[in-house]
C-alpha cells in the first residue's frame, strides 16, 4: 500500500512542484544570472517577508481557537515575540544602511 502512496499520479501536486523547481534551476544555470548575487538576493527577500510572516505565527499561535491547547504564553510567547522585533530591526537596520 505504501508504494501506491508514491506513485505519481496520486501526488501530481508535489511532482509538478518539482519538476517546476528543477526547470527554474535548468533556467537560471544558462542564463546570465550571477548565482551568489542570486542568493544574496535570495536571503535578502526571505529576511524581509519573515517579519510579517513571524507576526502573523505569533498572533496565531495565542489564540486557542487556532491552536486549542498549544497556545503558547510566558517566556515562550514573550521570546517569539522579542525574535520577531529582532527581525524588524535588522529590516530596518539593512533598509537605513542602504539609504541612509
């Protein structure tokens, strides 16, 4: 049964994924693109929509009618939060670097 579970056609989602991703590779390998700039820019991006994205997990993850008994609280709650204003601040840090 375990073997079904793996063939293709019950997963085409994660197979076109995939395949999606290694053509982008294939892509990006022949074209001019430099790939260390790429993944500085890369990085640079996932740095900056981590913000919002590490907000909307802290909201989330204290409300019991998302998470039932799993809401965090205390030195828990307090640490996520104190990492997502860590987060901003780099933001912030790197955008008044830039143009400052």
């Amino acid at each position: 049964m375990a073997d079904r579970a793996r063939q293709p056609s019950k997963a085409a989602g994660f197979y076109a994924t995939l395949t999606a991703a290694a053509v982008l590779g294939v892509a990006i390998t022949l074209s001019p693109i430099d790939p260390i700039k790429a993944l500085y820019w890369t990085a640079v991006i996932n740095g900056v929509v981590a913000v919002p994205v590490m907000t909307v997990m802290m909201l989330m993850t204290a409300q019991p009618r998302i998470m039932g008994k799993f809401t965090i609280s205390g030195w828990l709650r307090a640490l996520g939060w104190a990492s997502t204003l860590a987060m901003a601040a780099c933001v912030v840090g790197m955008v008044v670097g830039w143009f400052g």
